[in-house]
C-alpha cells in the first residue's frame, strides 16, 4: 500500500458561465441600436435602456424556450446594467446640462 492519489477523475464539475455568453450577445445586440437612432433622429439614444426591450424580451424568452435559461438570465443582466447606467447618465446630464460658452 502506497500513499499514491486517487486515480479517479473528480465528479463532473462545470462551471455554468452561460450567463457570461448572455452578457456577451447583449453587447452585441446593442448594435441594433445604431440604424434604431438613425430612424428617430437620435431620441432613442435617451432612453436606450428602454428600447432595448424591443430586442432583449425576444430573445430572453427564446433562450429561455430553447432550455437555456442561463444565456436568458445574462440577457437580463446586462439589460438591467444598461437601463441602470443610461438612466444615470440621462438623468445627471439633463439635471447638470453643460455650460458650452
């Protein structure tokens, strides 16, 4: 009997990152966002985190269809952050509006 280690592989431990692929195809999907801004003039670019529910609800409930709720919830996620950040930005430029004398 020697102290050797076990040979055996550990239990299948992965690591669910498809949330990071949501994140990622978010990003992506915020491409959409440029012809959406040429088509109203540049509007929709102050309430970006409201327009892109017009592409995200889609596929969040695609994803979530296709039994890849992981990917849905990454969607959410950089949905939620967009809305958050923009909405911020939004509302501290039109409280704060610059002084271009």
């Amino acid at each position: 009997m020697q102290n050797e280690p076990d040979s055996t592989p550990p239990p299948n431990q992965t690591k669910n990152t498809d949330w990071l692929l949501g994140i990622g195809l978010l990003l992506l999907l915020h491409l959409i966002q440029i012809p959406i801004a040429v088509l109203t003039v540049g509007t929709s670019l102050l309430a970006i985190g409201l327009v892109q529910l017009i592409y995200v609800i889609p596929f969040v409930l695609h994803f979530r269809k296709k039994g890849r709720p992981g990917i849905a919830k990454g969607l959410i996620i950089g949905a939620a952050l967009t809305l958050l950040l923009t909405g911020t930005c939004t509302a501290l430029f039109f409280l704060n509006p610059p002084d271009f004398r």
